[in-house]
C-alpha cells in the first residue's frame, strides 16, 4: 500500500513538472518561431 502512494505521488509531482515545463516553453517557443521564420525571408 505505501508503494503504490509513492508511486502516485512521484506520478503527481512528475506531471505537475512537466506541465509546468511546458508552460514556461510555449510562451518562450512562440517569439523565438517570429524570427527564425523573418529571418530566412532575407
């Protein structure tokens, strides 16, 4: 029984970091698409 509340709490913490991640990433990821797409237009 406390192996399995570990593992769904690794399982929590695990998905709350990674979704975070991603949070951070997508605002980052959209600015930095604007000028790598500009800069092949020169």
């Amino acid at each position: 029984m406390k192996k399995a509340l570990m593992f769904a709490l690794a399982l929590l913490i695990s998905v709350a970091f990674v979704t975070t991640v991603f949070a951070q990433a997508k605002p980052e990821a959209k600015p930095a698409d604007k000028p790598a797409a500009v800069a092949p237009e020169k």
